[in-house]
C-alpha cells in the first residue's frame, strides 16, 4: 500500500507548489505595481523640479537686465540720462563681442570634429602588426 499513501501525499505537494507559485506571482505582480507608482512619483519630481528651473531661469534673465538698468540709472547720476544708457549699451555690446570671438576661436579649434590622435596611433598601431615583428635592433 506504499501507492495509496504516496497519492494521499501527492495532492498535498502539488497543492502546495501551487499555491507557492500563485504566491510568487501575486508577489511579484506586486512589486511591478509599486515600482510603476515610484517612478511616476519621481517622474512628477522631476517635472517639478525642470520647470522650476526654468523658472528661476527666467527670473535670473529679468535680474540680469535690471542689473544693467541698475547701472545706468547709477551712472545718470553723474552723467547725461542717454549717455549713461549708451555707455551701458555699448559696454554690452563690447562683453558680446569678446564671447562671440573666443567662440569662433574654440570652434576652429575643435573642426574638423576627428579624433586625430586616436587616427595616428591606430595606423602606428596597423603597421607595427603588419610588419610582424620583422625589425630587429
């Protein structure tokens, strides 16, 4: 009668495998809904957090030119109302030049965007191979 007592045990196995795997699963479906609800939360975060930025940029755009506004009205106090917003004018137009040429001159500097180095070394590389070690000293 071993038979009958390993049917009598064997219900009991696979009833509880499955519901060992019906476990897994719910556990696992789960975990998958808890991290899509962490990432929309971080995702919001994120949002939140550019277009705070890019509002804080905004202001600081705002504060730049009142700075220069600044400026002038301090430098009416001594000169003509025009003559202090030209000089300002003209001082920003001088600032916008020097970036514009070392601008100019960093892009000459990176074109044409190769990596030459790396080009030489690779063909130093190739010919020391295809000599196959043939030059003695």
């Amino acid at each position: 009668m071993p038979t009958r007592a390993a049917e009598t045990e064997q219900p009991g196995v696979s009833a509880a495998a499955k519901q060992v795997a019906e476990h897994a699963s719910a556990l696992a479906k789960l975990e998958l809904e808890l991290a899509g609800l962490e990432l929309k939360q971080k995702a919001g975060a994120v949002g939140a957090g550019a277009g705070l930025g890019v509002g804080a940029a905004v202001v600081a755009f705002y504060a730049v030119g009142f700075l220069f506004a600044t400026i002038a009205a301090a430098l009416a106090i001594v000169l003509d109302t025009w003559l202090a917003l030209l000089l300002v004018t003209l001082g920003l137009f001088a600032i916008a030049a020097v970036l514009a040429l070392v601008a100019v001159r960093m892009f000459k500097r990176a074109t044409p965007p190769v990596p030459e180095l790396a080009i030489q070394e690779a063909k130093l590389t190739s010919e020391a191979l295809k000599s196959d070690g043939n030059h003695h000293r």
